[in-house]
C-alpha cells in the first residue's frame, strides 16, 4: 500500500512538472507607442487599451506584461525599471506549478532514499520520467528558440538537482560494484542495467545543455529585454553563471559573488542577508554533524572495529555509513534539505 501511494504521488508530481515547450504566439501588427496615461496593442482586428500601471500590485500589471513581452527586444528603459518587474516570464518552466512539484518530488523521494530506501525503485522511474520530460522539451524550445537563456538555465536547475547528483553517485557506484543504499533500483546486477545507464544519459544532455546555454549566440534564443543583464557577455563569463545551476557548486558561486558584491560597498543589506541566509543553515548542519561525530566517536569506532574494516579509504566509508544509519536525519539534511533550501 505504501509503495502504490508513493508511486501515484509521485506520478501526480511528474505529470504536473512536464512541458518546457515553446508556445507560438500570434505576433499583433503593431504596437501603438505608450503614453503617460496607457498603452494600446493594435492587431488585425481589435485594439486593446489599458492603463499603464505603476508597480506589480496594479490590477494591469500582467496585461501589461503581455504586450511588452510580446516584442521583448523594443522594450523601453521606462519598461525596464517598472517595479517588480525583472524580465518576461515563462511558465512552462520558471512558473510557480512547474517549480513547486520539482521541488516536493525532489524532497519527498530524498526522504524515501534516507528513510526506506527499498522503497525507492519506482520513485527513481518517476525521476527519470520528469527530467527526460523537461530535457526533451526544452532541447526541442531551444531548437525552435522558444526559450530564453534564462529559462534554459532553469531548465537545467530543475533537472541538475541533489537528487539528480545522489542517483549519479548511486549509478557509478553500481558501474563499479560498490554496494549502496539504492541497491533495489541501481545495483551492478544486469537487470538494473538499464535504469544507470538513463541516469549516466540525462546527465550528459543536462551537462551539454549547460554547455550550449553557456556558449551559444543570443540569435539562439528568444530575444530578451535589452536591459536585461543575462545577455551574451563572452563565453567565460556566461559558463560562470550557468555554473551556478549546478547543485552544491551553484551554492559556492552565490556565495564567493555575493561576497565580492558586498566588498565593494554596493547593496551592503541585500548582499548581507544572501550571506546569511545562505550560510547560516550549513553552519548549523557542520556543528550539529561535529557534536554527534564526538559524541558517538566510541560506538562508531568500537563498530568499525567489529566490522575487521581496515584501510584508511574503507575506514573512512564505514563511518560515513555508521554515521548515517545513527543520525539519518543529518544525512537528509546535509544531502537534501539544506542543498535544496
């Protein structure tokens, strides 16, 4: 009963988590300049006029998103520095109901892996169903350029996941049979064969639509806002920025900019609480993993010892076992949560 429901949760998650397309939009024939009092967007048929709001809690606010990604490239400065407006959305993968499933499956089979890990075969299926959804489809937007560089990053955030690199690490374990947690799902056998080699091949098209989100033209994608900072800067300085959707880099990256932006005196409290907000929770997690490991040094090392494990490298991977079969919660924590957060 336990698997079935988890297996159609995960399956809800899944399904509501597709699509990355490019949807065509049938472009107006022309839009009227703005005036101080509205905007109109003139098309073959009708013309709509509404009045230019002031920030984000205006009642227009999306209609005039609407019109002014329409043609993002003729975008005004004035359109630029509309409050709480940063650059043209794309639901279909930056939306909220794309990123909060992604998320809560992400999570929910982490615990699973930590908790019941003989649980987690059909869960695994679900992953690989999600992020070859969200690879294919957007490999086919980029190709049509229904994305965005942007939006083609998030893509890659989305799929490039801890959990995503948790299963990598399980898969190569597999190839060098290395018994591990998701020996139900990922072991050397041959009939699991199948399911590392999926794992290893999504991988490679995440990696290589990193590369190619990092390399390519802006002619490759939809054209962005003109003030929008994420245009093509050379390709050193594009790779550094999509690294930062790579999961426990993209961390280290936020925080090494975020400090180079605070010592140079500019936005002094944003660049603080980003600081903070991204540290504090590792530091917590490093104090508490330093306080059990002293605590239980004794049990670990007495089973270690019990165990006739010797080698320094074999050493090392017994207690990381111990440790995380005796404090489960820090290993979802350190592995999962906090990643996540």
């Amino acid at each position: 009963m336990l698997s079935a429901g988890i297996s159609l949760l995960f399956l809800l998650l899944a399904t509501s988590s597709n699509g990355v397309g490019a949807h065509s939009h049938p472009r107006p024939s022309a839009i009227s300049p703005r005036a101080d009092n509205g905007s109109s967007l003139s098309s073959p048929t009708a013309t709509f006029t509404f009045t230019i709001p002031r920030d984000s809690h205006d009642d227009g606010f999306s209609d005039w998103i609407g019109v002014v990604c329409l043609h993002p490239e003729d975008a005004t400065q004035a359109d630029c520095e509309m409050p709480g407006f940063s650059r043209c959305p794309n639901p279909d993968v930056s939306g909220i109901l794309v990123r909060v499933p992604a998320y809560l499956a992400n999570l929910l089979l982490g615990i699973i892996i930590i908790y019941h890990p003989e649980e987690a075969a059909q869960g695994v299926w679900t992953q690989l169903l999600t992020v070859y959804s969200l690879l294919i489809s957007a490999v086919i937007a980029v190709y049509t350029k229904g994305l965005t560089r942007f939006h083609s990053g998030m893509t890659v955030f989305l799929v490039l996941s801890p959990l995503s690199l948790t299963l990598l690490v399980y898969s190569l374990l597999g190839f060098f049979n290395r018994p591990h947690r998701l020996d139900s799902i990922l072991s050397s056998q041959r009939k699991h064969l199948p399911p590392r080699l999926l794992v290893l091949l999504f991988w490679l098209l995440a990696l290589f639509l990193l590369i190619y989100t990092s390399t390519a033209n802006d002619k490759r994608f939809t054209p962005p806002l003109p003030c929008d900072d994420l245009q093509d800067k050379g390709h050193f300085a594009a790779i550094v920025y999509s690294l930062i959707f790579v999961p426990y880099l993209g961390i280290l990256l936020v925080i090494l900019g975020t400090l180079a932006v605070y010592g140079t005196g500019e936005h002094d409290a944003a660049a603080n609480a980003i600081i903070i907000g991204t540290v504090t929770p590792f530091l917590l997690l490093l104090v508490a993993a330093v306080y059990a490991a002293v605590r239980s040094r004794r049990a670990l090392t007495g089973e270690v010892a019990k165990a006739n494990v010797s080698g320094m490298r074999n050493k090392f991977w017994a207690y990381w076992a111990l440790f995380g079969q005796r404090y489960p919660f820090l290993h979802l924590c350190g592995v999962f949560l906090v990643p996540m957060v």
